[in-house]
C-alpha cells in the first residue's frame, strides 16, 4: 500500500481524528515521568496533535509531524492560543521531513521523540524512523514509542502490517539502543456495530491492507460474526518501548 492511500484515509476522515482526545494512560505517564519544562519533545505521526496537547505547557517545544495535510492544518488551528507548539507536514520517511523538524526546533535537537501508534509497516517503518532519529536526537535524549503489535486484532483472522516482539527488540539493538522498558499493553474495545468496526478500518487505512492482501472478504466475515446486543468486542495490543541511546 502506498503513501497515497495512507494519506487519503486520515486526510478524509480528519473531522473525527481531530476530535479524538483518549489515550494510553499508561503512555502518557512513561511520557510524563521523564519529561522537564525546559525539554524539547519531537512526536512522529502526530496526526491532528492528540498528544501533543496533552504535554502542552509540561516542556519548552513540542514538534509534531504527520504526513496527513489535513490532520496538521487542524492541529495548527488548534494549536493557535498554545505557545511553544509547531506542527509540520512531512513523510518522515524522507530525510527532508526530519530537517524540517529540526528547523521547528530552531536547530535544536530534541530532548525526546515519541510515537502514538503511528508507526506501522505499510505507513511509517520503525527501521527508517530510527535510521533518522540520532540525526536529531540531543545525546542524552529519549526515545518513547507506541506501536501497533501483530497481535493486534487477533479475532478477524488475519495478519496485519505490525511489529512482532523480535522486530521490535532488533530493530533498537541493531542501531545501538539500548531497551529499558518493552512490555505489551492489551486491552478490549467496542464497537457499537459491525458497521462502527468497518469504519474504523477505513479510517485507519487497515482496510486498504487487507483489500491489497487479499484478505477483506475473511476479515469482515469474522468481523460479522463476532457481532451480538452489545456490537463488536476485538482485542487491542500495543508494544510500549523505552530506550535510552547509547550511540
């Protein structure tokens, strides 16, 4: 699946992502715990700032970047009345993007970068994210991140562009960081229909996945039938990944 469709998904659903203010509690407080007023915070994949404006006024800089047009214009908007944010749209698989990052940041390298589920294998590749994160990262920086698990979903039947615990743990170890924390958050989520599920697959360009793979058809049959008087129950899981470098 290309950019292209990627972009499309989160560009046409931006009103409902925008909204969207509930995250990891977990996360959040990883995040939170090694954060300091006078740091400087870079959060990949971004989208329409939902971090971000948790960690409003909790650091001096917070830089957030996505590819979706969309979701940066409605964070920026947001993000009027807000001193010390910038969002900037980019493919953070280029080089260019990570540049204009750090122009953001007035130079600056960042203090911390962090990610809330934006990295997967058919959007935004763990490996090429760290390829580019010592080039601006301070050398004492931290790196959190979030990402979507292969074990995600596991009820419709079929594999999904996300990270296996050893793909995770080499891609760190293989450019010189050193994990302190990686652990699996799991958890259960409703839908109200199996209809509210299949949106939810389209806005989060999942659906373009299992359509390239040939899949749709046996996921949303599994889907359907996990269908009862209260909706839809599918099991969530999230790798949660601290490192400290030691480039």
């Amino acid at each position: 699946m290309g950019k292209d469709e990627v972009r499309g998904s989160y560009d046409s659903s931006s009103e409902y992502w925008l909204k969207k203010s509930r995250v990891s509690e977990r996360y959040l407080s990883l995040i939170e715990g090694s954060l300091g007023e006078d740091m400087t915070v870079l959060d990949l994949g971004c989208g329409g700032g939902r971090m971000s404006f948790l960690l409003a006024g909790k650091a001096r800089r917070i830089v957030g970047c996505d590819l979706s047009p969309a979701l940066v214009e409605g964070a920026r908007e947001k993000a009027k009345d807000q001193p010390g944010m910038v969002f900037v749209q980019g493919d953070l698989e280029s080089p260019s993007a990570w540049d204009d990052c750090l122009k953001a940041n007035d130079g600056e390298e960042f203090d911390m970068i962090i990610s809330n589920v934006a990295l997967r294998k058919d959007a935004l590749r763990l490996d090429r994210v760290l390829d580019n994160a010592g080039s601006v990262l301070a050398p004492k920086g931290r790196i959190i991140l979030r990402i979507e698990s292969s074990g995600d979903l596991p009820e419709i039947g079929c594999p999904l562009p996300c990270y296996h615990l050893r793909e995770v743990r080499s891609s760190f170890e293989e450019r010189g960081y050193r994990i302190e924390l990686l652990e699996e958050e799991r958890f259960s989520q409703r839908f109200s229909s199996f209809s509210a599920f299949r949106d939810f697959l389209e806005r989060t360009s999942l659906m373009s996945h299992l359509v390239e793979t040939h899949s749709m058809d046996k996921a949303l049959d599994r889907a359907r039938s996990l269908e009862g008087r209260d909706g839809i129950r599918v099991t969530r899981s999230y790798w949660i990944v601290k490192v400290d470098p030691t480039l």
